[in-house]
C-alpha cells in the first residue's frame, strides 16, 4: 500500500490555473477548504466557482468551515502576528465544531489524496500548517506543501 500524502496549497500568489496545475500534478482528489469564509476578492477562488472548476478537473472539494481561522485569528494574521493568529487558533481548535471538522478532514485525508487550501502563499504563515500536523499525527499520512 503506498502511503497517503497530504498537501497543502495557498493561492495568495497563484492564478486559478496554477493551482489547479499544482494539485493535478499531485494527484490530489479532493481539496479541503479550510477557510473560516469560503468567499475570495480573488476570480476562481470564492467557494461556488472554485468547487465548480475543480470539479471540471476531476477533483473533489469539502468546505470544513470549523477548521477556518476565526474572526481575531484573521485580524492578528493581516496584521503580521503570526504567533498571536497561531495562539487564537490553537484555543478555537478546542471547539465541538473545530473537532467535528478536524476529524472529518482526518477521514478524507485516511482515504484519498487531499490538500488543505487556504489564502497564504507561506504554509508557515498560515493556520493550515497546524491542521496538516494534526492530521499527520492522527494519520500518519506524508505532508508535502505545494
């Protein structure tokens, strides 16, 4: 059995395309959104048109809004406090939701090649690093960031 791997992508600095490039050349098949707000300024990426054009690429989309950055974490980020977004966010995972959500990101994650997707071209930069790390612990899958 070949080991599952996890990615992850941000499109901060990306056109549509190029994400969709980078996911098929990882054979990803499904994407899991984890923003708080799947809507974007960005053409492609708000979550109707985004799910829609992966589709078209044979890819899977999963909206985990329990696993987005919450609203202070958001504000701490923009601002360039990382370590303050990481703390707001390490207190939200404790949430039912965040939970219910982590888990189903573990499942899909156990079963198929997924990748986290959020805004911040930087993974470290960016609260999906934290869910790639859960989800590694929990699974045992690889973590490779596109």
């Amino acid at each position: 059995m070949t080991a599952l791997v996890l990615s992850t992508i941000g499109y901060e600095r990306a056109t549509l395309d190029q994400v969709i490039e980078r996911l098929t050349t990882a054979s990803v098949e499904m994407v899991i959104d984890v923003r708080a707000i799947a809507g974007s300024r960005r053409a492609g990426f708000s979550k109707t048109v985004l799910s829609s054009t992966l589709a078209e690429a044979g890819i899977g989309y999963r909206h985990l809004r329990g696993l987005g950055t919450p609203k202070p974490g958001r504000q701490a980020a923009r601002a360039g406090h990382t370590r303050e977004m990481h703390a707001i966010y390490h207190e939200h995972l404790k949430t039912p939701e965040a939970q219910l959500a982590l888990e189903e990101a573990c499942e899909i994650a156990a079963r198929q090649r997924a990748a986290l997707l959020c805004l911040e071209a930087d993974v470290h930069q960016c609260h999906r690093a934290i869910v790639a790390d859960l989800i590694r612990e929990r699974t045992g899958c690889a973590v490779m960031d596109l």
